[in-house]
C-alpha cells in the first residue's frame, strides 16, 4: 500500500538550489492526477485559489505550506483575561508571545530572509503581538513594502476586530483576502466576563459596556469583509463555565454574516503565564470536551481543527517553529529576494499532491468496500507532507484522525512533552503522553523503541511502527479494512490485536 516519496522535509531544509531544481524537473510522476488541485466540492474556484496554498484556510494546504508571523504590531485597544502579551520571550509557544518586536524595514529584511531560505512559505500574518488594526501604519506598511517585494505571497491579518471597520477598504486595496477576527461571544454579559475594558473612540470603557461596543464593531467589520469578498477565519477561544455553550449562539451568528471558517481553541491558562484566568484558577477545556464542542458546530462555517495557536512571531509549516533561525541578529542588513527555491518547491509539491490525492481516494475507497463496521479514533507521530514520518520519542504533538464508512478526517491535534530527550525516555513522561493519548484506539509512528512500545501495550494502547512514511489515510484505511472488513493485514503490521472484534 505505500505510495510513491518525494522526501519534501529533505528538501527544505538543507538541500541545495541545484538539488530543489533538479528534484522539480525529474520525471517520474506516480499518477495520472500529478499537479491537479484537491477542490473540495463545496468549494468554488475563486475560493478555492485563495485557500489552496494557506495552511491555515486548508487543512490539505497544511500539510506542504508554511506560514511566518511578523511582529509589528504590539499596542492593543482591548484587554482580556486570557492574555498577557510577552515581547522578550522564546520559551513559551501561545498567541501574543514574541521574542522581539520588528520595525517594517526589519520585518521585510526578515520575511525575505525567510523566503529564501524556507520554500513552503505561502503567507506572511501579522497577529500583533498586540492588534493588527489598532497599531495599523506599521500593519499597512508592512503589508505594502513585501506585496511589492515579494508580491506572489498572501497576506493575512489578525485583529480583536474593535478598529476593523475603519480599515477594510485599505485591506481591500491592499489585497489582503483572508482576516481573522477573534470573537468570544455576541452576549455582552457574557462578554463583560471575559474582557475588562477596551479602548475606543478615545476613551475607556468597562463592563457591559465595553462589551457591547465590542460586539457591535465586530459584526460590522465581519459584515463589511464578506460585503468585499475578503476571506474570514473566526477565532474564539473555549472557557468552560464562562461561553463553552455560548460559542454554539457565536457560530450561528458569524455564519449568517458570512464567515468562512470558524476555530474554536482551547482556553491556555497555565498560572506561569501570568494571565489574569491562569491566575485565579480558571482551567482549560479537557480534549473532549473540545471536540464535543466542535462536533456540535458542524453546520456551520467549515471548522478549523488544526491550529496550532502560534507565537506572534512563528515561522514554518504549522506544529514547528523555526523563529529562532531568523532572529534579526541573523539577518543580513541588505538582503536580496531569490524566488527560485519556492518556485521549484512548488513544482515539487503539486507532484507530491497528484500522488496524495490519489492515495485518499483509494483509502476511501477501501473504507466503503469494509463496510459500516463502526469507527477507529488514530493518533499519528508526523512531521508533515500527509505522510507518517515521525519517530514516537521525538513527537511533541499526534494529530488524531477518525475512521469511519464516511471516509477518513482529521479531528484535532494532541500537544505531548516529547518522550526521548538525549537518547533516553521518562517513565513520567510516557505516563503523560498516555494521559493525552486517552480515548485513542491505535498510535501510528515512523519508528518506536521495544520499551515504550512494550509499555504503552501494557497499557490498553495499540501502537505500530510498520506503516512508517506511508500516507496517512493509506495506513488508516488498511486497518480499518483489518478490523471492520475481510482484507487481512500486510506481514509485520500488527497493532496488537488489529483483526480482534471491538465491542
């Protein structure tokens, strides 16, 4: 069942212009769909080319695209009680954290730095570290000087939506197409809980108050963007006891002012971070209670299920960061664009999308051959490129994929503390990895040691190694025909006991 590699992490870090060129202008493509586009049906042409290459409007995109994070906005007009806004911090990985904040000049020197050395790079964001609207001539700046530089790039903002009104049409003249408004609730009591004040109009309000300014401006700029046929993504971060149950009355809203997607986060509140709910005890969703409520939402905008909730400074697919390489003490003073690694890399890539999208469709087709048999819940250890490719110790997220006769979708990501650090695991550790794992029938890795193995068996979990850079949804579909179908298992890829019956 494996399907032709094109080793795409190879090429994106280390190799050589000369050896990107030469992999683009191989021969060898495995189907007859090599370079077609997967357009969903519920999609039309014109959106479909403004999500196919941005990881975070297409969860197909993710797979192969990248995405960098300036942070040139840090003033902000709202204040709300899940945030605390670092700018001199590279340990913690959350929305608002920023290891340095960038002038213009020093954001276009960096986003060129990063286009020349990160091929997948498709969309330049800027989400603060503060809001994008409000400190908007660094936001406009910004955008113009790389549109002009490096004009094939999509540019996103991201904004508390309080100023968006006052800026659509420069974000249309601008060809900015896809915003993200983070909107928390359309109950101003229910707001008043979250946000303690914001800044409008040149003054301070609190309470009630302020969250029905806030309401009210935010409807507005959502309507004004679909009016302009500008792409939006809804954030709204989970807070359970305060809008868990609210947020079903927010997607019904934010749909009919035509949203496109709709990401529902889970609250971070880790006292450490020093954010006024860490601080009083206020706790994150569990991992199904999150998935609960997403699944309640289908019906309505399509649903983001695999943000990361980056820094406000990320670089790279999403799940990595590699900020750290293009700190600006790396970045050279005069700096030239090189459009010739990202352009291959696409070459490269519509091959490995052909070979993918056939791949999906023969899983799909195996899944229906097996019947409705019932559903597998897999977890999967990857780096990228759709494919298992991650070794179990090195992981620091799964990505959960659910199996039924409906085909094979993603359902969320799983954050872990990685297991192997210096060659050695934690008993601690895994008994934490096992905590994340719960609910999860079968793990799926590159590669795993006899120890952990042994011990996450011990423990009621399937897991195998035997479908290591396979795609993802050709190893799903092969167990799922294995425990719900008549098609037996290839030797040597046991999970366990795949073939027993499941109650």
């Amino acid at each position: 069942m494996s399907a032709r590699m094109t080793s795409l992490e190879s090429l994106t870090r280390t190799t050589s212009l000369d050896h990107l060129q030469t992999t683009a202008k191989s021969d060898g493509c495995a189907t007859s769909s090599c370079g077609s586009p997967f357009q969903p049906d519920d999609v039309n042409s014109a959106v479909w080319e403004k999500i196919k290459d941005h990881p975070c409007y297409s969860e197909e995109a993710h797979h192969y695209f990248a995405r960098m994070h300036v942070a040139v906005a840090p003033a902000c007009n709202i204040q709300c009680h899940y945030c605390n806004r670092k700018f001199d911090c590279a340990n913690e990985s959350r929305p608002g954290v920023v290891s340095e904040k960038l002038t213009p000049d020093q954001a276009l020197r960096k986003v060129i730095a990063v286009a020349n050395e990160v091929p997948q790079l498709s969309v330049l964001g800027i989400a603060g570290p503060g809001d994008a609207c409000y400190d908007w001539r660094k936001t406009k700046e910004t955008c113009e000087r790389v549109a002009k530089e490096i004009p094939d790039i999509k540019l996103c903002i991201s904004t508390n939506g309080l100023a968006l009104a006052e800026h659509v049409d420069e974000l249309a003249e601008m060809n900015v197409d896809h915003v993200t408004i983070t909107i928390n609730m359309v109950d101003p009591e229910i707001g008043a809980k979250i946000y303690p004040w914001i800044f409008h109009d040149h003054r301070r309000y609190t309470g009630i108050e302020a969250a029905k300014i806030l309401h009210k401006r935010q409807m507005l700029g959502l309507e004004m963007l679909t009016e302009r046929g500008i792409l939006t993504k809804i954030n709204s971060v989970m807070i359970p006891g305060v809008n868990d149950e609210h947020l079903i009355e927010v997607n019904k809203w934010v749909k009919e002012r035509g949203a496109f997607l709709h990401n529902v986060m889970p609250l971070i509140s880790d006292p450490a971070h020093g954010t006024h709910y860490g601080l009083t005890g206020q706790r994150g969703p569990r991992t199904i209670e999150l998935k609960a409520l997403r699944n309640s939402l289908e019906g309505g905008p399509r649903l983001m299920r695999h943000c990361r909730q980056c820094r406000a400074d990320a670089v790279g697919l999403l799940g990595e960061d590699r900020g750290r390489e293009f700190t600006l003490d790396q970045v050279p003073g005069e700096i030239t664009y090189d459009a010739r690694k990202r352009e291959a890399y696409r070459v490269v890539v519509a091959r490995e999308q052909g070979d993918y999208i056939a791949a999906k469709n023969d899983a799909i087709g195996m899944i229906k051959d097996a019947g409705s048999g019932g559903s597998l819940l897999v977890a999967v250890a990857t780096k990228g490129g759709g494919r298992i490719n991650e070794h179990f110790g090195h992981a620091k997220e799964f990505q959960v994929y659910e199996a039924s006769a409906m085909g094979v979708k993603f359902v969320e990501h799983r954050k872990v503390e990685q297991y192997c650090l210096g060659g050695w695991g934690e008993e601690t550790t895994l008994e934490r990895v096992l905590a994340v794992l719960e609910g999860i029938d079968i793990l799926l890795c590159a590669k795993i040691g006899d120890c952990p193995k042994h011990q996450l068996s011990e423990a009621g979990l399937r897991i195998t190694d035997a479908f290591g850079y396979d795609y993802i949804e050709t190893a799903i579909s092969t167990l799922y025909a294995a425990e719900f179908g008549a098609e037996p298992l290839p030797t040597g890829a046991s999970a366990s006991h795949p073939t027993e019956t499941r109650s």
